[in-house]
C-alpha cells in the first residue's frame, strides 16, 4: 500500500515555530543593521539616520588598523578559498570516481572529521602543531590553518555534484577515443563547475569568517577582521563596530547570492 506523502506544514505549530525561528536568527542583524545607520555616538539613543560610521570605517581614528585587518581576511580567503577548492576537487574525483581501493573509508572519515571536531579542539590542536615545529606565528600560520578547515567545507558541494552526474558521460567520450585526462577536463569538469563555484565561495565564507582558529593562530601584530573586531568591542561596543558588521553581513548575502543563481542556471539548462 503506497503511503501518502506528508505536508509538513499541516502540521500544528509549524507556522509559529517557523517565525520563532526566523526571528530568533534575523532579528540581530536587523537590529545591528538599523543602528549601523544611527547618528548617535551611543548604540543605545536613536538621533536620525546617517552614513557617518560607515565613513568613519574608512576614515575614522581606527581606519587603519581596519584597512589592515580587511586586506588580510580578504587575501587570506581568497588564497585559502583557491587552495582548498582545488584540494578538494582532486579528493572528491579520487573518491567518487577511483572507485574502491584500500583506505577509502578511512580517507572519507579523514576529510569528514573537521565538520564532526568542535572548532575550538582544531585551534588548539593547530596552534600545538605549530608550536611543536617551531613555526613562528603569523600571516602565513593563519593561511595554512584556513586551508585545512576549509576543505571538507568545500567538498562537500563538489563531491554532491560529482555524484549527481553519470559515469556514462566518461564512458561515452572514451569511447569516442578521448583518453581519461580529456574526458575528465572536457566532459567532467565543466558538468562540475557549480559544485566547485559553490565550494569555493562557502570556503571562503568560512574562512572570511573565522574567529577560534584565527585567534589561537595569529601572531603578535595580525589582525583579520573577526579579531580586529573582537579586540574593539572589548573596550566597548561602537557604532562603527555595527557599520563594519553590516558590510560582512552583505558580502555573505552577495555570496549567498551568486551560489543560488549559479545553481539556479545550471538547473535550468
């Protein structure tokens, strides 16, 4: 007997939990967005609408030193995001398409652990490792560090996308004479561009992002933007503190954005 399929929001309470939920996730950055725009020097008086905290983050007394900061979260997600993208392209093909060989499982449980461990047991770990070799802290600890966390988060999308497409299309090509090399860089490697588009841009959210792993990691002197806000809020929360927040809020939007058009064109083709 076939079993009918359930409408989960004929359920009671779906609705109420739905808004409990959204607002409980969105109200914050609503309300850091609004007072983002406050005209106060206090986050706790309202006076008007103004862009002056976001002029203040380009020319205000703490400019610099966030000018610095974004240049290195930026680079570093870039460089981090490139890396680990095309580590975990080269994974999930070995995966997925080398069929079974001998330590298989335990190379999917490798890739998969950074997801399972909390992030503060790998910053610890991190910061020993690099201790344990005498490295000295800095711009390039912290690079190093973002590449390895943000692998499995990009192969995650990749190695779906891989799975989604058929092996027939290989075979088709190689039957055609095409050698495995050019069956995988003419025929699966453009089906698997929006799974490696979207990898790379949730890699370098990630790693735009990251706060445990880059404080435990960096050295004397190198800020990101997570931890040049966290040292400002610590003598007291600013406006401008609100301004930078909502420009990193809109830049995950924007990224956001992107992956659900990329994948939005490619499901339409």
């Amino acid at each position: 007997m076939a079993r009918g399929k359930y409408d989960i929001k004929a359920f009671p309470g779906f609705l109420p939990m739905t808004i409990l939920c959204l607002v409980i996730l969105y109200a914050p950055l609503v309300v850091v967005t609004i007072y983002s725009l406050n005209d106060s020097n206090s986050i706790t008086n309202w006076e008007g609408v103004s862009f002056r905290w976001y002029a203040d983050v380009f020319t205000g007394p703490e400019s610099e030193k966030f000018k610095v900061a974004a240049w290195n979260s930026f680079t570093i997600a870039i460089i981090a995001a490139t890396v680990s993208t095309t580590i975990a392209t080269l994974a999930a093909t070995a995966m997925v398409r080398g069929g079974t060989f001998k330590l298989r499982t335990v190379s999917f449980g490798l890739i998969s652990l950074p997801l399972m461990v909390p992030e503060i047991v790998t910053a610890v770990a991190t910061l020993i490792f690099f201790n344990s070799i005498g490295f000295t802290r800095g711009y390039l600890t912290i690079l190093m560090a973002h590449i390895a966390f943000c692998i499995p988060f990009a192969y995650m999308p990749i190695s779906a996308r891989m799975q989604g497409i058929e092996d027939s299309y290989e075979q088709a090509a190689m039957d055609l004479y095409a050698t495995k090399r050019q069956a995988f860089t003419r025929i699966l490697l453009p089906l698997m561009w929006p799974g490696i588009i979207s990898g790379y841009i949730l890699a370098f959210i990630i790693s735009l992002d990251d706060f445990i792993i880059t404080n435990f990691v960096k050295g004397a002197g190198v800020e990101t933007l997570p931890t040049a806000i966290f040292g400002s809020v610590k003598q007291g929360i600013k406006p401008n503190i609100m301004a930078i927040s909502t420009m990193l809020l809109a830049v995950s939007i924007i990224m956001v954005t992107i992956s659900y058009f990329v994948s939005k064109s490619d499901n339409t083709k």
